[in-house]
C-alpha cells in the first residue's frame, strides 16, 4: 500500500470513522481467541486503537505491537497510548518484518489490511515465520468473490477523461477464498483453518460522508492515482454525483460488502 496520499487530517479522522472496520475486527476476534499473556502483532494498525483493544481481552493482559506505514498513523497511535506499556509501535509494511525474530508472537491479526498490501504472498510467509509454532493468524478483509457499490463507482469514474491517464499505485487486491487458500499452502499453515464470509453495510447519510469514509478508510486513495489538488477534487465531485444516484428512499446511503475471514494455524 502507497500512503503517499495520507494526511494527518485522514489519520486522525479514522479514529473517528472507523466503526465499519473496528466491527469488523470484533467479528474476526469472536472466531480469534486471545490467550492470556499472549504476544500479538497488529499488522495495519492504524491509530492504535484495535490494539489497546485486544490487549484488555485477557487477563494477564496480552502484549501488542502494532505496525502501519503510514508515519501519521503511527505517531497518532504512539502519542495516543504512550503511558500504556503493553502497546508498542512502529512504522513498517507486512512484506518485511525483519525487525523481528522467528517465533516471536502467539497471534498475528490483519484487519482491513490485507488488500492494500503489495506483495500478498511475501507478506504471508512473513506472518508465518514471525509466529510460533502452533500460532494463529486472523485475517479479515474485502472478498474478491464480491463486488461492492464503491468499487464499481471507482471503476466508472476513473475510467473516464482525463483520470484514466494517471495510473494507480497501490490500490487494493481483495482476495478470493481460492486465492486465500493458495497463499496459505505456501506459507507454511499447514495446522489447519476456517473461514467465514462477513456480511455488512455502511451506512452514511450522504455522498459527501461516504467519500469521506472512503478517503480515511484508504488513506487518500480513493482517486486512484488523480494527483491532490483541482483535478483530485473534480474527481471526488463526480463520486459524489455517482453517490447520490445509490440513495435509498429515506435519504441514506447503504452499501453491502462481503468480508472474507480467516484463522489458519501454522504447523508444528
């Protein structure tokens, strides 16, 4: 994921208009239990707030560290929760987590993370070789089995003139099941797993609240790649316009999505 587009406006803002994917973790973890003391590593961690979370779900309470590659996201999350000394975090991508040894964590949760990473398969050999035997990884994310409204809206207006000359950059990968499951063979979680499919909707009151979730949910990388300033706001103008048409009778918006969770065990 590219966070060339992220603002500490747009980082701070997730805190506040995260709920869908703060939710969204709360399902994965009913199916990701936490065992007491355990070390855990949050991968997209964002402010950090997830992670102040999951550290309360045990007692003793569990060890997180969090991970994002946003620099805003970090300091937020690292000034956020600097006197709580079971959170720690830094800035990194899931593809290199050599700044920590073989074997160091009991649990690795990646949620609303995934799609946004660049090199998926390096990030997963990664999760395995961080955790120890017999430890779990959590996955929930966008299903690639699913379109929804947003992704459909992108596509329209991005294939239009002039936006259709800027190539995009990191945008996200949302994985099948098919694709999860090979990806998983060959990362070495061979101890077994399961997986669920989530259905949700957002809900917001307008297309000017739902681009702005959008915006803080991708860190700014809702346009593609349409460079910030007087075309970037062209662009966002005609999401809205496409917005406007998917209001339902009471003047809501309300998308559906598919969420694709995973728990796979890696091996002895």
């Amino acid at each position: 994921m590219t966070t060339r587009n992220d603002t500490p406006a747009l980082a701070s803002g997730y805190t506040t208009r995260n709920t869908t994917q703060f939710n969204a973790a709360l399902f994965l973890l009913s199916h990701l239990p936490i065992p007491p003391a355990a070390t855990v590593l949050d991968i997209g961690c964002g402010p950090g707030n997830l992670a102040a979370h999951i550290s309360t779900l045990t007692s003793p309470p569990a060890h997180v560290t969090g991970i994002d590659p946003s620099t805003d996201r970090i300091a937020l999350a690292t000034q956020t929760h600097a006197h709580n000394p079971l959170l720690t975090f830094h800035v990194g991508i899931a593809e290199d987590l050599s700044r920590f040894p073989d074997a160091a964590f009991d649990i690795v949760f990646v949620n609303s993370t995934l799609h946004w990473v660049a090199d998926q398969a390096r990030a997963i050999r990664e999760f395995a070789r961080v955790l120890k035997p017999g430890g779990r990884l959590g996955v929930s994310g966008g299903s690639g089995d699913f379109e929804a409204a947003h992704e459909r809206i992108k596509a329209r207006v991005l294939a239009r003139a002039p936006y259709a000359a800027f190539e995009e950059v990191g945008g996200p990968h949302f994985l099948t099941r098919g694709e999860m499951n090979g990806l998983l063979d060959g990362g070495g979680f061979t101890g077994g797993r399961e997986m669920w499919v989530n259905r949700i909707v957002v809900e917001r009151e307008g297309p000017g609240e739902m681009v702005e979730w959008l915006d803080t949910s991708s860190s700014g990388q809702t346009y593609g790649g349409v460079p910030p300033g007087e075309l970037r706001e062209r662009c966002r103008e005609e999401m809205r316009v496409e917005w406007e048409a998917e209001r339902e009778a009471d003047g809501w918006i309300r998308m559906g999505m598919e969420l694709l969770v995973v728990v796979a065990v890696k091996g002895e």
